[in-house]
C-alpha cells in the first residue's frame, strides 16, 4: 500500500473542520488538551487522507491525551457520531474517555501513560512483519513523551529486529505539560532517534504538501522511521497559537472558556459550501477503517506431558517444555523474555523455533507492553521473566493491557522465597496481589509441574490476558496414596474450581504454588481430620467446595510463598464474611518480612511454610478444638 495523492483544498476543509469539533468537545467537557491536539491534526488529516482510510493499517496515538484530535478525525470520516462525541467527551458512560479508547471504532490501543503506546504499536509492527502482511504500523508521539526510557527501548529493540515496516511521528511543538521543551528536560531527538538506528526525517507539520511529502519519502526507507513533526501548540487557534509560537504551556491541558472560544468557533466554522464541499468528498471515500479485533480461536494445545513421582523437576522446565509443544503446533505462539530465557526456560522454544522466540534485552516494560501490541495483532505473546520484574518494573504496562483487554500470557518464575540465595530485591513477595487487584488478569499459581502443563495449555488457547505465578527449585510432583499424579489422567484444569487432595472434618487447608507439596506431605499425618484443597485461582478458592468444607470445619489455614498479609488470605477473607461463613479459628502461613539469602529449604523453614512448620500450625489449631 502507497500513500496516495490527496486534495489539498479538502485535506485544509478537513483539518479546520475537525479542529472546531475539538475544541467544541473541550470546552463542553470544560476539560481536555486542546493544544497538542490542535498541533497535530495537519499530519493526522494527511496521514488518515493519504493512505489509513484505504490501507486500514494501525495507528496508536502514544500520547493519548491529544484524544481530541482522534476522535475528531474519526467523526469527521463518519466512523463516528461527530455530535455524540463533541457532547459527550470525558462525559461519565461515553466512550469518548479524556484519554484514546481503544473502544472507539479507529483506536487500536488504549493509551494514557506515555511511552507504553508507542512500545504496543511497535508489538503491531512486529507482528505485522512476523506474519509477512507487507502492512505497516503507524505511532505518534508527543516530544516530551520521547523522556521516558520505555521509547528507548522500544528504538533499540525496533533497530534490532530492523522493522522498516514501523513509522513514528513526532509532534515536535517543543512545549509539554509544565513548561517548554527546553526548560523542562533538553533532549536531542535527533540525535538520539539516529544512535537508535532510525532513519530521522524531519517536516513542516503545518504543511499538508511537505506533509504527504516525507510520508512518501519514509514509505521507502529501509529502517524504522522517525519524523520530527515541526508544530506549534494550538496551531489554527486565534486563542492558543500565540502562545504556542512563545512556548508557552497554557494550553497543554486547559480549556478555553466559552466565552474565550467564541472567537475560535466563529474562526473555524465551514461555510455552507464548504461543508457541502466536504460532506460529498467524504460520502464517495472508501473507507476500510476498521480496529475491531479478531483474536486466534482455533489453537491446538497437543497432548498434556505427564511427570512421575520419579521426575524432581521445577515448574519453570514444565513451562518451557508446554510453550515448546505449543509454539511447534501453533506459529501464532511467541515467547518474548528479558535477558533470562535460560532461567525462564523459554530457550526450550528458542532451540526448537528460533523465529518465534524474541529476545528484548533488559527492558522489561517494553516487553509487556509489545506483547499487547502482538496480542492485538494476531499474535497469542508469552512474556516471561522474573516475578519481581513484571510486577514492579511493568505492572504499569501490565496495567495498561488490562484496559485494552489484551491476549498477554505473563508467565513469571522466581517467584517468592522459591528464589532462594538472591535475597530480597529478587524475593517476588508481592506480586500476587499487584496482578489480582487488575480487573482483566486471571492470575494463576500451579502447583507441580503437571499442573502447570495443564495451565499453560488452557491459556494458550483462552483468550484473555493471564498472570501464571511460579517458583524456581525443584521438587516431587504430588501423588496420590497410588503414588499416581494428581494432575494427570482424566484431570483438566478448571480456574473455577479447586483439587480436593485429602478429605476431613476438622482443618480446611488451602494452598497454592510450591508450598503444595509441603502441604500434602504435612497433612499425610492428620488422615480424616484435616481437608487439604488446592486453590491455584482466587476464583477456585471462592468455590463451593471450598465454602461447604469450611462450613464443614469452621477452620481455616492457609499457606502461600507470599507475602501472607496481600495474598491469598486477604483476598479471601471479604467472601468469606459476604456467604456468612464463621471461622472460629483461622491462620495464614506465609512471609510476613523480607529475607535474607539463603537456601530455599531454609526459607521455607524459616517462614514455617516448610512440612514441619505447617505441621506445627495444624497441631496448634486442632489442639484449640
């Protein structure tokens, strides 16, 4: 697809057309960013003009606040009511949000947070390139946005991988939110998109014919672009101009009043036979926009792997060896991993299909956030890495997927006092609740490598976005009194419901992830007194047959590799009192302080999340009876 020449006369009626319908959003709202909307909507009318309405290729606007701007460009192509949006902008229940919506026909993916959107769409760009579409992806950006270290690496992974299919689009108004460019934080973008390895062009973001002339001239470069849009905040404004053409941040996030905006509307209001003009244009456009997204549905999950009581293994290896069997069914499968595919165990998939398997450096936020971009794209992206890495690094890209409703398989290992010697600043004692308080993410914590086969097999072909918690060491996979797994045969993972292990009438224990095994072996001792379930969801943990074996027992004991004061327990504890269930005496197990290095053993006995230790508890808490 080429950009195609366009009328200028129309593409002047259509930028004039869509600033007044802008800032007639703004000023009803009372509230918006009308400035760096007005600088941009010249390159956005060209850009859509020239090639979007034909191409139908995807545009993330990174710096989402200039939503205005958007959403005026897709009223105007009729893509959406222009009255509705100019009524109903940041308007509680409209989905004209203060920030782009990815909801919103046209928007690709919901953004806010700067940098995080430029890092999805080039996520898009290499799905794009990865599925030889020969499409490219478009990203726009604000100056002060290129700041954040996310854009740097999204440059260096964009130059690694050579995605020539990638365009950015810089709106250099030289102004951002508190003062100018200059003032606020001095940055080269030139020079820094070169040392990127961009090829850098740079324009008059006013001029329509210079416009459609580098977009023509980027259409042919050989590496990722970057255009270096010259603008002036609030341009085509008689109230915001000059003080954009100063520097001046007055209009970055502020409405003019009604009164002051009178003067603009006056200003930019068509003519009857310009509307006429513009109107009969538009009506004969073919337009092929269309962001709706058709995620993969068929995906093949093979057959399960089944690990003995014979097998000492770490969940981490039956994940990698799951992805594998997945990724050589399914080429919609890509693993992406931050400097540590050896301790992720995604170079299993790596040795058996190198072209599915993207390494992106340390960075982990970038990571995330181009996973979203894949997921939105066709592809189904596990990104793994250590668990305090995705959940402090990128829990806000993490965040952000969550929002656009993405297809992210986010599969952290070393999580918790698993980790063992690395001590604290590795020790993930927190991630269970960061992800579980996310409205869109099921989080999810197997407990032996069989049952971990099963989990990544049901999230690779269940549309949503995952958080798959796991440990580092090795141990048995659990057993029956066959000495049989317990996660195998007839088994098949279900987040809603849990795994009775043992039957009793006095003690409910519930517990997840690597302490399970510590569980089981602890409750061998207490035969038909204490009902050990295994709750790998939250979901699974507010289950009926968790709810009858409390109303059975009237206590509780929770064990998690966690920290116990947000994990499990917390989380729980709100169901519980909403069904009316009485606890008469309850204890959660878990890290109640950060550790020092050590052996994981040692930890888990330290923490009394080891056999003995939830030997002791059970004794306590049976002896009160």
């Amino acid at each position: 697809m080429n950009f195609q020449d366009i009328d200028f006369n129309i593409a002047k009626l259509f930028a004039k057309s869509c600033r007044l319908s802008a800032l007639q959003a703004v000023v009803n709202a009372n509230s918006g960013h009308p400035g760096g909307s007005f600088s941009s909507l010249d390159f956005l009318s060209v850009l859509y003009l020239s090639r979007l309405i034909h191409s139908n290729e995807k545009i993330v606007v990174s710096n989402g606040h200039i939503s205005p701007a958007v959403y005026a460009v897709l009223a105007e192509l009729k893509l959406e009511d222009k009255q509705d949006f100019i009524e109903n902008f940041r308007q509680s229940g409209s989905k004209f949000e203060g920030h782009v919506n990815r909801f919103v026909n046209g928007c690709f993916y919901s953004t806010g947070p700067l940098g995080s959107g430029v890092a999805a769409a080039l996520g898009m760009a290499l799905a794009e390139k990865y599925f030889k579409t020969n499409k490219k992806v478009f990203a726009v950006l604000g100056d002060g946005e290129c700041q954040e270290g996310i854009v740097y690496e999204m440059g260096h992974f964009a130059n690694k991988y050579n995605l020539d299919n990638f365009v950015c689009l810089v709106d250099y108004n030289k102004v951002q939110l508190s003062d100018s460019l200059k003032k606020t934080m001095p940055i080269d973008l030139e020079a820094n998109f070169k040392a990127m390895g961009f090829e850098v062009l740079t324009c008059n973001g006013h001029d329509h014919q210079e416009i459609l002339n580098i977009y023509q001239t980027a259409d042919k470069s050989t590496k990722p672009t970057v255009v270096l849009m010259q603008t002036i905040m609030g341009k085509g404004s008689k109230v915001m101009q000059l003080d954009g053409e100063n520097y001046q941040a007055t209009w970055h996030g502020k409405s003019p009043s009604p009164q002051a905006a009178q003067e603009d509307f006056e200003f930019l209001k068509l003519s009857d036979s310009q509307k006429s003009e513009l109107a009969n244009h538009i009506n004969q456009l073919d337009i092929k926009i269309n962001s709706q997204v058709d995620f993969p549905s068929k995906i093949n999950v093979g057959e399960n792997r089944v690990y003995t009581k014979d097998d000492l293994l770490d969940c981490r290896t039956a994940y990698g060896n799951a992805l594998k069997d997945l990724g050589e069914l399914n080429p919609e499968i890509l693993a992406l991993t931050a400097d540590l595919s050896g301790s992720v165990k995604t170079n299993i998939l790596q040795k058996s299909k190198p072209n599915q398997h993207f390494e992106v450096g340390i960075a982990e936020q970038f990571m995330v956030a181009a996973a979203g971009g894949l997921s939105l794209a066709g592809a189904i992206p596990f990104a793994s890495t250590f668990g305090v890495f995705m959940t402090s690094r990128a829990r806000g890209q993490a965040r952000l997927n969550d929002i656009n409703e993405t297809n992210v398989k986010m599969v952290s290992t070393h999580c918790g006092l698993s980790l063992g010697e690395d001590g604290p600043t590795h020790q993930a004692l927190d991630d269970f609740a960061s992800m579980e308080s996310l409205f869109n993410t099921t989080v999810i914590e197997p407990a032996d490598p069989n049952q971990t086969d099963h989990v990544i097999r049901y999230i690779a072909k269940t549309k949503g976005n995952f958080y798959v918690r796991l440990g580092r060491h090795k141990y048995p996979v659990l057993t029956d009194k066959n000495q049989n797994p317990i996660f195998s045969g007839s088994y098949l993972f279900d987040p809603l419901t849990p795994t009775c292990v043992q039957k009793g009438d006095k003690l409910t224990v519930l517990t997840l992830g690597s302490t399970s095994f510590e569980a089981q072996q602890a409750c061998l001792n207490y035969s038909d007194q204490v009902e050990l379930l295994i709750t790998p969801t939250l979901d699974s943990a507010k289950s009926k047959e968790v709810l009858d074996s409390l109303k059975k027992t009237k206590n509780l004991l929770i064990i998690q590799d966690h920290n116990s004061g947000a994990g499990l327990a917390t989380f729980l504890a709100p169901y519980l009192l909403e069904n009316s269930i009485v606890i008469e005496n309850f204890k959660s197990l878990g890290v109640e302080k950060y550790q020092l290095s050590g052996k994981q053993k040692d930890l888990y006995a330290l923490n009394q999340i080891d056999k003995e230790g939830i030997s002791k508890q059970i004794d306590l808490i049976l002896g009160k009876l």
